[in-house]
C-alpha cells in the first residue's frame, strides 16, 4: 500500500475514471473512440482489484491475478473488435455506430 | 504530505486528465494517445504498490500492444486532419448526468463506509510466487483460468484472422 494515501482516495479515482469511460461510451459514434472508451473503464476495474487486494488482503495476490486475467481478456477483445471494423469499413466504407445496421432487418 | 503521496497522487492526476481528453478530444489519434498516456499513469501506479509484473504487463499489452493495434487501425480507417462531429447537445446532457449520478452514488458508497487497511504480511509479488500461484493446482491455484485464457486467446487470434480476411473476389472484385 502507499503511505499515506487513504483506500477512499484511490477508490475515488478509479470511480472517475471508470465513469469518464462510461461518459465516452455513450456519446462517441466512432466505433474505435467507442474501444478506447471501454479499455478505459476496464482499466479502471483493474485498478480496483488491485487497490482492494492490496490495501484490505495483503500477500493474497487475488487482485493481482483477477487484473492479469482482464489485461489477457482485454487484448483478446480488442484483437476481435479491431478485425471487424477494418471489415467493416472494407464493407460500408464507415466506422460509425449508426450507419452499422445492415444487420438490423 | 510524503513524497510516495505526492507521486500517487500526480499518477492519479494524469490518469483523470488523460482518460477524460481521451473521451472528449475531436481528433481520433489524439485520443488514442491520450489513451497511451492513461494507461502509462495507471501503470505508475501499479509500480508504486510494488507489483512489478503487474506494471511490466500494463506497459507491454496495454501501452505497447492495444493502443498500437488502435493507431493502425485509426490509420487504416480515418483520416488524420478530419474533425470527429460533437454528439447532440441533449445527448452530452443527459449523458453527463448518468455519469454524474453514477459517481455521486459511488462516492456515497465510498466515503461512508470504514475500510481497515491490514499490514502486509510479508509476502511479495515477485515472479517465484507469481509463477507458482498461476500454475499451482492446489488452494489458491490459477492454472485453469491460465489454461481457459491460452485457449481463449488462440480462439481470439484465429477468429481476428478469419473475420478480418478480404473475402475472395467476385468478378469485380
């Protein structure tokens, strides 16, 4: 844990970022703003995991994994999202959320 | 205030401005490296509680691995100089009040209840115990979760191949 640095101060920096992320998601229309915005509030999770291990169960590393495993999950997911707005743009020649429905009717 | 607060607290401050110019700016590459630089700050913070792989792995797959997948693919689909169009005023509104609210909630949450930090008890995230914790099969074992990600991870790779491969070209092609 840091030195003086209370759990409710670092619990109070992660609740800002994750809602910026929140923020983002809802007004971006650019599906690649619209990731940056979700690695944004993933990162803030792991931020947590890893305060509330490190400041409340210390030397269990529980935190610590649970954050690898998301870090692993969170490429994962950006590999796959990634592929399918380059074909997307291959096919509608746009990234944007609203004029991706031609799988809608 | 010590000097490891004044440090925390900085990395804190970089990480809020950055992520929020990430979600605001109207130029998409600038906010994929006001991305780099958020993560970069959370990755300070993760050397400051002293998990040290933690932070190498933040730098290597976030810093060094997402965002450059981003960039490219910015490159690849957007032009650089073009200007992203502001959503809606009503939606900005309406938006800035869910989030508001969500923090307001949370911070309520957070200030009012009592947490009891613990001492550490000695034990370190050093790469022996972290190697034995994600291959150990016994209590407090992660070699499944370890295993489920290797084959997520392939299954993720062959279907970023496949979505993303031109399909054959029909006459016009």
């Amino acid at each position: 844990m840091v030195e003086q640095v209370p759990l409710n101060h670092a619990l109070i920096i992660t609740t800002l970022m994750f809602f910026i992320g929140v923020y983002g998601f809802l007004t971006r229309k650019n599906l690649i703003t619209m990731l940056i915005s979700v690695e944004i509030m993933l990162n803030a999770v792991n931020l947590n995991f890893v305060f509330f291990d490190n400041y409340l169960f210390p030397g269990k590393l529980e935190g610590h994994f649970f954050s690898i495993f998301i870090i692993a999950i969170a490429a994962a997911e950006a590999a796959v999202a990634i592929a399918i707005f380059i074909s997307l743009y291959r096919n509608i020649r746009s990234i944007d959320v609203e004029e991706a429905n031609t799988m809608k009717h | 205030m010590g000097a490891s607060a004044i440090i925390f607290y900085t990395f804190a401050a970089i990480m809020i401005v950055f992520s929020f110019l990430a979600v605001t700016s109207q130029k998409i590459l600038r906010a994929a490296v006001y991305l780099l630089f958020a993560l970069g700050g959370t990755a300070g913070i993760y050397f400051m509680v002293n998990y040290f792989f933690l932070a190498a792995v933040q730098l290597t797959v976030y810093a060094g691995g997402i965002v450059v997948l981003i960039i490219f693919s910015i490159l690849l689909t957007s032009h650089i100089e073009e200007k992203m169009q502001k959503a809606d005023a009503w939606k900005i509104i309406l938006t800035a009040i869910v989030g508001l609210g969500g923090v307001v909630l949370s911070l309520f949450v957070i200030t009012n209840h009592v947490f009891i930090p613990q001492a550490n008890t000695g034990v370190e995230a050093n790469m022996t115990t972290i190697g034995e914790k994600l291959l150990g099969y016994g209590a407090g074992g992660y070699v499944l979760p370890f295993e489920v990600i290797s084959v997520l991870l392939l299954a993720a790779m062959i279907g970023a191949i496949v979505v993303a491969k031109r399909n054959k070209p029909e006459g016009n092609g």
